[in-house]
C-alpha cells in the first residue's frame, strides 16, 4: 500500500481507490470487491437492501471518515440497483460497473465470485449499463473522489511535502532536532522507536552514552538520572556502569515490522460500531504494528488474542538501562536492494557518542516475493543479495559502536502458506463458507497484487522453484557472513525457519494456521511473533553462551527508584 495515500486519504474507501494497479484495476479493483463484498453480507445479516447496507458501513468508520463514506455510496447507488434490478449483482460485476475493475487487453477475466450464470462481465455490463460515454463520465467522478487531499487544499502542499519525503526515508515524521526519535506514537514515531525525552537537543536521545553521568538530565531516555544522596555519585553510573548496555535495531521488512489488518475489518459476522476506532492509527503505521514485534515488542494490546514478547524486551528484563533502546527498521515490500540504497540510512548509530546495539538483518521474503506474472524474472539473484548485503555490513562498519553485533537471518521456505491454508475459509467468506484462501490467492495473482505469487500460488512447481530460490539466497547471506571482516562488530548468521516454530506449536495441541495472519495469509501472526522471540532468544543463547545481556543486579533498585522510567 502507497503510505501516502495511507495517511493523507479521507477513508479506507479512498485509500482502496486512491492505489490504482496496472492490470485489470489491481488494488482498486481488489478494495473494490472486498468492501463490496461485506456490505453484501452485512445486508444479508441485518436483512436489508445492500445501499443501506454500504451506509451501514459507513457508520462503523470514525465519525472524521464518514461524509466521505456516504459520498462514495451516494455515487455507487444508481449502478447498484440497476444491477440488482437486473438480477446481475454480485461483487465483481458492481466493481467492474463502476469501472474500478475492467479486462486490460490480453489479461484474463478476474473474478472472486461466480460470475452470473452463462454471462461474462461484457455481457452483464451491456445488459445493466448506460452508454460508455455515461461510464466515462462516472469513472472520472469515482476517482475524483479518491485524489490526494493535498490537490485540493493548495495550502497543505508544503506539509504533505515534508510528510512524503520523511516517508518515503522512513525517518519520524515529528523530528524537531533531526536526531531520527519523536515523541508521538505513530508515523515512524515511538511504535517504532524509543522515545525521545528531549527533541529540541539531538544529542537527547535513546541508546546515547550519558553525558556528565546524567546528573541533570536523562540524556540516554532510559529514565535513570540524578545523584544519590549517600554516595553523591550519579545513579546513572551507580546503576548502569557495570552492565552490559546494548540497543535493539532491526534492519527488517513487513514481517520484522508486523504487518497486520484486524480480522474483524474483512469478516461480516465479526465486524462491529466501533471496529475502525483505530484505522487513523493503522494507516499512520502503514498497517505495521512494531510494539508488538518479535524484534521490539514491549507491550500488550487488548486488541489482539495473544501477548507480546520480544527481543528488545528481553533486553530490558535482562537490564532495565536499556529501556527504550530500540529501533524497528522494519518496511513494507522491503527487499535487500532498498535496505541497501535507502532504508538502511534510517538508522540512529553514533560510533563514539552511542551505546553498541545488536543489529538483526532480516529480509525474509520479498527478495523472491513480487506480484508480477513473470515473477522468478524478477527475483533477486543469489549475486545480487550477496553485494547488497555486503554494502549494508559496510554501511554499518561506519555507524555501529565497536563491541556491536550483527545477526542475519536466511529467507523463509514459504510453501507452508499454500499447504496450511489454501484449503481453509478466508474471514471474508466466513459468513458463507464460499471464499478459500485458494480462491483468494488465485484472485491477487491474477490481478498481479498478490503479495508473494511465487508461494501464494496453486501451482506447485512454481512454489517449489520459489523455495528453491530462498534457498540459494540464504546461502549467499551465510557466504557472506563468514567472509566479511568488520571492525566494529562480530557477526553471525540464523537458518531462521518458522515452520519450526510451527511444529513445535502443532505438537503442543496448535493448528498451524494460528501463526499465519488471517487477512493476508502472508504474515506471521501475533502468535508467531510471540512464539518467534522466544525461539530468537533461544538462537542467540547458542551464539553467545555466556549471554548477549548480562542481567543487572540493580534492577530492583531501578524499579524502586524510577518506577517505569518514564514509560514509552
């Protein structure tokens, strides 16, 4: 998803129209489908007519959200009925009819639904529709309603600059002091990275070593600072001075990041008023939900079934003068080549004023995963992972603090997507039983969306050529591992593979597909991230024997003194 349109747009209506794909409609088309789709079934529920249905839905978004809503419905009715009335309606054909979906020429039809019996979509179209000059004419005032905000308020056009450019660097976009820490939340702000206490001074921020023992200020935001009366030393170095201090950073992609769409927002029978209180905070993380990660999880969420663990966490229960040492680099389709010309620089690393930090370089899928037809033309070569990697370690020989580390982990095998799931029902298709993640993946890569159509494909030879490629590009990570000479850092390399995590949760009494995301079926779950940490920290127990972290015997006393540091 275009993270532009993902925070400036008016509603997920418009974040579905505004994302246009280059074959039959692509995203559009698919958003399309989906949202009509549940205004069916939610009709069907609450038995009444699908526009009231669509307004229905309408009034479950944020109050902010809805006169754009209802604008979208208001402009969709008349095809509606019109199709209704011609006993023509299904999903596909509406979207088609509002010319969101269309047939490019050489592509096949694509259709998640069946189609009406003996009718193609031409067919229906001719049947239940008005001249094409009249399509036009509706098409041009559809995707009117999904342009960029920015167009129409000249005024905002510097401020949507300065957000598409902080974006598009995946720094925060709240940054007084240019140090790369913010104080809100979202937009690459503390969901994704510690917090910082002052952002009017770049040398305030996480992971800083402590300037003057921090009797004044808290330089490093761990939330110690001060001077103990007895001793008239700092606490800082009363402490912390005698631990081992080390940040979190991942260099990762959407799985590193938790990439997540709540079931309740695609399933009928589960969607509810309410279900969309949080969609300004979901589009202003890019659908990524970091604080729950495997990498840098720090706290639970009502929102989702299962608890949080992570590294990061791990760290500061080993030693609460980590505290809020962490940085989810972590993007969306993120692939070795953009880690290695854009994301990597994201980074906040000072060799000389900052503490080492344990890197975890984690591109899992993308590097294979494409939506493109001719998808293995397009995957990286064994070659070209093992010179992007090489440029990252060298980037980060220039930034890390000697005493660093730096763990990289191979590619997935991602044929258990397709074996778990293509069998099972897709939270879309809950209230009938009528759509399977089969049917789902099979729609995307017809469309040339799907997230992955080497693994999320019917075609088992072509998985098996995906899983082969992962294979060959984990191998040039782990060349590279052992080849590379830094001067900062030692560095290692993890076989990481979920489907041991899987196993192991099947054989305490699990279903395998609790650690797939349901909406995507792509993702690892909250479940697997949870799951994942724990086999993460087991990995780097066998690394480091005698500890990565040395637990802080003052930790009690850090509790007593300083409570929860300040918090996140």
């Amino acid at each position: 998803m275009n993270a532009r349109y993902a925070i400036l747009l008016f509603s997920l209506f418009l974040v579905t129209i505004g994302v246009r794909g280059d074959v039959n409609g692509g995203s559009t088309c698919a958003g399309c489908t989906l949202v009509v789709s549940l205004a069916q079934q939610i009709g069907e529920m609450n038995n009444e007519p699908i526009i009231e249905a669509m307004q229905r839905l309408c009034g479950f978004l944020p109050s902010s959200y809805q006169p754009a809503c209802k604008m979208f419905v208001t402009e969709v009715e008349p095809v509606v009925q019109r199709l209704i009335d011609e006993k023509l309606f299904t999903p596909d054909i509406a979207c088609h009819a509002l010319t969101l979906c269309s047939v490019d020429p050489g592509q096949k039809q694509c259709h998640l639904y069946p189609l009406p019996a003996e009718r193609g979509v031409a067919t229906s179209l001719s049947r239940a529709l008005s001249s094409g000059k009249a399509r036009e004419a509706r098409a041009k005032k559809i995707q009117k309603l999904g342009a960029d905000i920015c167009d129409y308020f000249p005024v905002l056009k510097e401020i949507c600059q300065f957000v598409y450019e902080r974006v598009d660097d995946h720094d925060p976009v709240v940054d007084a002091d240019g140090d790369r820490f913010s104080v809100i939340e979202t937009l690459r702000g503390t969901h994704f990275r510690g917090r910082d206490c002052d952002d009017t001074d770049p040398s305030i921020h996480p992971g800083a070593k402590p300037i003057d023992g921090d009797r004044q200020r808290d330089s490093n935001c761990n939330g110690i600072y001060g001077v103990d009366p007895k001793s008239g030393s700092p606490y800082e170095e009363l402490l912390c001075n005698s631990t081992t201090q080390l940040g979190m950073i991942l260099l990762g992609d959407s799985a590193g990041a938790h990439f997540h769409i709540p079931e309740n927002w695609v399933s009928a029978p589960d969607i509810s008023l309410g279900a969309f209180e949080i969609l300004p905070h979901v589009l202003a993380d890019e659908f990524d939900w970091p604080y729950l990660s495997a990498m840098t999880g720090y706290k639970n969420s009502s929102l989702v079934k299962w608890p949080t663990d992570s590294t990061y966490y791990k760290f500061w229960q080993m030693d609460h003068c980590n505290h809020r040492d962490y940085q989810n680099l972590g993007v969306n389709g993120a692939r070795s080549s953009a880690m290695n010309s854009t994301i990597q620089y994201s980074m906040a690393r000072d060799q000389k004023l900052d503490h080492p930090a344990l890197v975890v370089y984690s591109l899992i899928g993308n590097d294979v995963c494409n939506g493109h037809a001719d998808t293995i033309a397009h995957m990286t070569t064994p070659e070209e992972m093992r010179a992007n990697f090489h440029s990252t370690l060298q980037f980060l020989d220039t930034r890390l603090p000697p005493g660093s580390h730096v763990i990289a982990t191979g590619v997935a095998d991602g044929r258990i997507l397709f074996n778990t799931l293509h069998d099972h029902i897709h939270p879309i298709g809950k209230l009938r039983s009528d759509v399977t993640y089969e049917q789902l993946y099979d729609y995307l890569d017809c469309l040339q969306i799907s997230p992955c159509t080497g693994w999320m494909s019917s075609n088992e030879t072509l998985r098996n050529l995906t899983s082969e490629r992962a294979a060959n590009l984990s191998k040039a990570i782990e060349a590279e591992v052992h080849a590379y000479k830094s001067k900062n850092f030692d560095v290692h390399f993890v076989q990481f593979d979920i489907q041991d995590v899987m196993k192991k949760w099947v054989k305490e009494g699990g279903k395998a597909e609790d650690l797939i995301e349901p909406v995507d079926g792509f993702h690892p779950s909250q479940l697997a991230n949870f799951l994942m940490a724990q086999q993460f920290w087991e990995d780097f127990e066998g690394i480091y024997p005698q500890g990565i972290v040395k637990r802080n015997p003052h930790n009690d006393q850090i509790r007593q003194l300083f409570g929860d540091q300040g918090g996140y």
